[in-house]
C-alpha cells in the first residue's frame, strides 16, 4: 500500500495544477470552474413580465442602423458638440450625439505601470472604446424617437465645480423626433462617483406616448487590469446582472460570442453593470417597477473604429405621456472605483461587483476586519500584517495540533528510516509496520494536514480580498514598497519568502521516500516562481503567514524537546 502522506503530496499538487488550469481558462476567456451557474429560465416565476419585444432592442439603438430615428439622425449634423466637466474626483466627456459619456477620468487614481497618469475608466478611442449611453424607443415597432444617436443641444453652464460648490449639472435638449423631446440632465457631486441622470420626456405631439427608457453600457473585449495568470487568480471582466430572482449573474464575453449569454431577462428591480479590475459602472434605478435586462453585442461601425462592442442594458417603461405633458425619470450612472462601503449604500448587491471568487462569504467578512485594522493602523500593509497574527491566533490551537503531529513525525523519523531501509524489498510487510510504529507512538500522519485543509479556506478568501481590494493601488507600505497593488520593484519580498518556505521545509521531518523527501524541497521552489510576479501586498501576506508558523513551529519543537536540526 502506497505511502499515505504521498498521497496526500501529490493530492495537493495536482490541486493546485487544476487551480492553475481554471485560471488560465479564465485568462482565455472561458468561463471558471468555480463561476456560479448563470440561470436558465429566462425569468424566475413571480417576476415582472417582458417589457420590450421579443426581438429586443431597435437595430438603431445598437448600431445605428436605418430603422426608427435613423432619419431622424441622418438628417442632423454629423459633427456635434463635446464638453468637458470636471469635479475634484473626475474629468467627464459629454458627447452631443446623444448626450452619451465617452471620457470618464478618475483623478484620485493613478495608472498601476505609469502613475502620472490617471486611470481612464471609460473612453472612445481607437484603442479602447467604453461608453455609457440612453435613449427613448416607442412601444410601437416603427415610431421613431430621440435616442443615443441624436444629436442634441448643450446647454450652456458651468463646467467645473468651483470651490464650495456641491454639484453642477449638464443639460442636453433633443429636437423633437416623433412629436417627441428629450431633455437629459447630468448632475455630478462632489466627492461622489455617482452621477444622477435625469430624463424628460416633453410630449409636443397630439396624441399621447408610451415611451420605455433603456440605460447602457458598452465597451470592447479589451481586458483590463489582472490579466496575467502568472500575477495570481484572474478577475471578472464583463457585464453582470442583478435582480432579487437571479442575484448577481455575470456573464462571460465568450459565453455572448457564443450566443450562450444565460441570465434573468426580466425582473421588477435589480441593475446592470460593467465590471472590470478594481473598477465597475452601472445603471442604477431602485424604484420597484418592470425592467427588461438585455446583454448581447452591437455589430462594428464607423462611430466603434470597426468594433464589436459588447452591450448590457436596462430596459424601463415610462408612464403614458399625454399631449402636451412632461413625464420625468430619475436614475444613477456609477462609474468608479470598487469601494465595497460605498457601493453597499448605492444599490442593493453593488457591491457584489467586487470579484471574490468562489469563497465571498468568507471574503466579506474578511475584508471588514482588514478595513477595520486600516482604520486603527493608517497602513494598508501594517493592516495586512495584523490580519494574519489575528487568523494565526484564531487557529493557534488548530496549528498547535498539526505542528505537535509534524514534530512528533519528525521524532520518529530515524525509526521509520531504518525499517524502510530493512524491508525495502517488502513493500506489504514494510507498510504494516509503518502502521504499527504509528500506533504505538501514538502518531496520526493525518495529524499535521487535516487542520492546514480546514484552514485553507480561510487563506483562498483572504488571497481574492487582497487580490480585489482597490484601496491597495498605489498604497504604500515601507521603504521601496510604493504600491502593494504591483510586484516589488526589487523582488526582496519574493526572496523572503522563497527562503521562509524553504526554511519551513527544512523545519518539517523528512519524508522516509526519497523521491518524496526530494519533491518537498522541489514544489517550494516552483511555487516561489509565481511569488516574483504577484502584487506586494499578496508576497507581504504569503510572508507574514511563513514567519508566524515557523515561529509557532519553533515554539513547539523546543516544547517537546526536539532538535530544531535534521
């Protein structure tokens, strides 16, 4: 019978080989073995019936096709008026046609490989194309009114919050289109990623209009932020859906290409979103009221450089406009940084935009003590440091247990080597005494691995709240450690820890197999590679965890009155 604690090395290995696999798929685009399953009915029962038709949304709205409006456009100027709006957190594009936000800069966060430049969220180039768009479509298949491909007037105003100024606002006025005109105002607040969007439907016409609003978002393939699987677990990038019936779906770009986009349709709350690395916008509305939720692609034109762009959107009716009556509607446009305590208070599962993984019921607690320690400490790395002491004393009593088993191994280590050695050519004999000398000293192999298993967990959720959290980027800690969000500049961090995991090794009895005994030395050091490439704040983790078990390892060894050598 082949040697227990082998079984449980190779075990381990081919985990991590399978870890490695699903973050590579994810890295590829395909969708992660750990992905909760999108769901499959196109709305859970009891949910609010479909708002638009069955073939979604008018062709013009996703690319400007010649169907209703088209004329309407064709017929304004093709060049339309830009302005730039700027508050102490972001500079924003506004676009004419439409109305539609083309630029979003976030001044208080800096690119992670250039930081004197701030990072772009949202922009129209040809390199990168992300855009936050509305309109109106009439419930009649035909009726043509103003949408994203309307050009608009700008109103004149101020276009930059002056100091003790709260907010300003943008207005944008459509002519009218169908005997109907659209008014779109901005208001952007201070401090405050959240800009409220408010639209006027002006019914200038006869007859009364029943009108829906849709609220999207658009963008290319283009991944952003943690792309490469060298640098740790990849996250989501894409669009996501919540509603109370679905929860938080998100959907992977492949599974759109492939026409696979699985997600509830229809629902009478919930939002959409775009999420992305640290970053995220969304369609906020959390009135209760029918909404359609729609994710599919808009085919390339002149106005995406000849991009496929991807396409979430929400779809809502408005009420019955009569002749000469305004129907208003408020809504919020996200556009920012993950800030779990600040997207919680926005929208119901906002804050679900900040990827954990498979493991968030862990990981949310987690990161509120890890925010809590920040608030005491001042320093996201310190805050690290004294997240691990207090996990390793929560599991002090459980490591106890796996380190006094791994110790007393280690005891009895010279006679275990002898009787291998005796009965080498006796696999069957050699087996049962290894189980006999196991039994009278009282030695469990399990002992020093069961209690690593149930901790693990713990470990994996704590590794994806660093990983997601964006309050790391740019963060410092000490001396050359400038941003815990990107490698260390001088790969001292991944050394100490390369050498701490060794140090472990040497610490641990050494496996009776000698091809065992060799791949605990070899897997460290293979597993060391990654650590040069991993954020600063994942190495300084991975550290302070290595340092507090040696010296509980320590500790334990000399309780027992073991040498600290081989």
């Amino acid at each position: 019978m082949p040697d227990i604690r082998r079984n449980i090395l190779w075990g381990v290995f081919l985990v991590s080989l399978f870890l490695l696999w699903d973050a590579w798929n994810k890295h590829n685009g395909q969708t992660s073995f750990f992905d909760p399953p999108a769901a499959r009915a196109p709305a859970a029962a009891g949910s609010a019936p479909q708002t638009v038709a069955a073939n979604g949304l008018p062709a013009s709205v996703a690319a400007g096709a010649a169907v209703p409006g088209a004329a309407a456009s064709a017929a304004a100027p093709l060049v339309s008026e830009k302005v730039t709006i700027t508050t102490d957190v972001v500079k924003a594009t506004l676009d004419g046609k439409g109305g539609e936000l083309v630029r979003l800069e976030l001044l208080k966060y800096a690119e992670s490989e250039d930081t004197k430049r701030n990072v772009v969220l949202m922009d129209r180039q040809p390199q990168s194309v992300y855009l936050a768009q509305t309109g109106l479509i009439d419930a009649q298949a035909g009726v043509a009114l103003p949408n994203h491909t309307t050009v608009m007037t700008l109103v004149p105003g101020e276009r930059e919050l002056k100091d003790g100024a709260k907010e300003l606002q943008v207005r944008f006025e459509s002519p009218e289109i169908g005997g109907v005109q659209l008014i779109k105002t901005y208001t952007f607040r201070r401090g405050d990623y959240a800009v409220a969007v408010k639209h006027e439907l002006r019914n200038a016409g006869a007859a009364p209009v029943q009108a829906k609003l849709y609220l999207q978002l658009a963008r290319d393939g283009t991944v952003l932020g943690n792309t490469n699987v060298m640098a740790g677990p990849v996250s989501f990038t894409g669009p996501a859906v919540y509603s109370e019936q679905g929860k938080f779906e998100k959907v992977e770009f492949a599974a759109i290409d492939k026409g696979k986009a699985e997600y509830h349709k229809g629902s009478d709350s919930g939002w959409v979103a775009m999420v992305q690395h640290y970053f995220a916008s969304a369609w906020l509305f959390n009135d209760k009221g029918a909404r359609e939720f729609k994710i599919d692609t808009i085919p390339p034109n002149e106005a995406t450089f000849g991009k496929s762009l991807y396409r979430v959107a929400m779809v809502l009716p408005l009420p019955s406009a009569a002749p000469g009556a305004t129907v208003a509607h408020q809504a919020t446009l996200f556009a920012g940084p993950q800030e779990e305590k600040k997207l919680e208070a926005l929208a119901p599962g906002l804050d679900l935009v900040k990827d954990y993984g498979f493991l968030t019921m862990l990981s949310k607690p987690l990161f509120w003590l890890l925010d809590k320690l920040h608030g005491l400490i001042g320093n996201w790395g310190w805050a690290i440091v004294a997240l691990v002491v207090l996990l390793k004393i929560a599991f002090y009593w459980l490591n106890a247990s796996a380190y006094r088993s791994m110790a007393k191994m280690k005891a009895i280590n010279p006679k275990v080597m002898e009787m291998r050695e005796r009965l080498k050519d006796k696999p069957q004999q050699m087996q049962q005494e290894m189980m006999r000398i196991y039994r009278e000293e009282k030695v469990n192999p399990f002992g020093g691995c069961l209690p690593i298993f149930v901790q693990m967990p713990f470990f994996i959720a704590l590794y994806w709240v660093l990983l997601s959290t964006v309050e790391m980027r740019n963060a410092p800690w000490i001396g050359w450690i400038t941003d815990l969000s990107t490698k260390d500049p001088f790969f001292i961090l991944p050394l100490l820890m390369t050498l701490s995991t060794l140090f472990q090794t040497w610490l641990n009895p050494t496996p009776p197999d000698p091809v065992q005994a060799k791949m605990m030395w070899i897997m460290p050091l293979i597993f060391s590679v990654f650590f040069f490439f991993f954020p600063a704040g994942l190495v300084l983790y991975w550290l302070t965890n290595n340092v507090l078990g040696i010296a509980q390892q320590w500790f334990i060894n000399k309780q027992l009155g073991l040498n600290t050598g081989k």
